[in-house]
C-alpha cells in the first residue's frame, strides 16, 4: 500500500513540473472485519463478541468461580455463537 501511495504522489508532482511539492492526500480503509470469537475486556468487565443479546457480558463483581462457569458456558454455547459477519 505504501508503495502505491509513494507512486501516485510521484505521478502528481512530475505531472506538476515540481519534484519536491507536497501533496495531500486521504486514505479510507474499510476495518470492519469481524473475528468470531469472544474477547474478554477486563479493562470494561465485560465479555464481547457474541451475538445479541449476549454480545455484552458483565463480569464486574464475579468472583473466579463465577467466572469461570461463565467461560464454560460460552464454550459449550449456552450464549449462542460467536457473531459473525451476516
């Protein structure tokens, strides 16, 4: 990607007569690829990633055991799959 960027900011400045003039330009990237898999946000506790209504879990104030049979049941698909991309 970089060198198709540093190619067309060549074309534009020898199309313009000067080498050293500076271009501006914006790129858009399209990042909405969905992994299907749950994350655990502990800096938010809470569990991401599944599909609705379960795609926001609360771990706040769950103790390890809890948690842990949390964790199990995702596994064993208690909360549904991972989300996909539909």
């Amino acid at each position: 990607m970089v060198d198709l960027i540093v190619d067309r900011i060549s074309k534009i400045r020898v199309g313009c007569g000067d080498l050293s003039m500076k271009v501006a330009f914006t790129v858009g990237v399209d990042a909405t690829c969905l992994v299907p898999a749950w994350q655990v946000d502990d800096s938010h506790d809470v569990i991401v990633g599944g599909e609705a209504p379960s795609h926001f879990l609360q771990m706040k104030d769950k103790c390890a055991v809890e948690l842990k049979e949390i964790l199990q049941e995702y596994k064993d698909g208690k909360y549904g799959d991972p989300a996909t991309e539909g």
